[in-house]
C-alpha cells in the first residue's frame, strides 16, 4: 500500500520582485505535486506592527514573488492547470491608503 504523497514547502526566502526572462527558477516540481508555498506580504515584511509610515518603505521590495517555481515538462506557451486547495493568512495584517498605513488584527481570517 502505497503511503500519501509528500507535500514540499517552498520558502519565501527564495523571492524576486520581477519576473524576466533573466530570471532562473528556485524551485523545480514534478506535474501533479502538491505544494505549500510561503509568501511575503506586499511590502516584504516592512510594516511592522507599531507602525511604519508606508511613504518610509523601500519600493522596490513590493510584491515579492515566491519563486520562480518550474514545472518539469511545461514548455514555453503551455497552459497549466494550479489548484489553491487553503490560504491560510498571518495572525497580523495591515492596509495601506498611502502615505500612511494601518496595522489592523486578524481575528477569524478577517481584518
């Protein structure tokens, strides 16, 4: 009998804010696997919670993006298939109407 498949955790640490055709992967996944998959917030962990005026954060680590993941197999111009199965959100969340901002508790996955 076969035993459950292996789920894989890829880290935000490995992270990049654009994606180019320069860009190399950080991970590489078989079709099929089930992955959890880390992120950062939008502005990359700069707004702690006591409270950072978004107009002081560094621009250019907004959006950081988990990866690039490649799919063994997927070429250039192939449509893939990605399934969400949870999102799970952090105990803290903050909101932005620049340039200041709210840190705001998460309290039943609502902020």
């Amino acid at each position: 009998m076969a035993g459950a498949p292996s789920v894989r955790r890829l880290s935000s640490d490995c992270r990049v804010y654009a994606l180019t055709p320069c860009v190399e992967p950080a991970y590489h996944v078989a079709p099929g696997e089930t992955l959890v998959i880390e992120t950062a917030d939008a502005m990359d962990g700069q707004i702690p919670a006591l409270g950072r005026c978004v107009a002081e954060v560094d621009a250019s680590r907004a959006n950081p993006l988990t990866g690039p993941i490649a799919v063994e197999g997927a070429e250039p111009r192939m449509m893939l298939a990605v399934q969400i199965l949870e999102v799970a959100v952090a105990q803290e969340g903050w909101m932005s109407r620049s340039p200041s901002g709210a840190v705001c508790p998460v309290t039943d996955n609502l902020a």
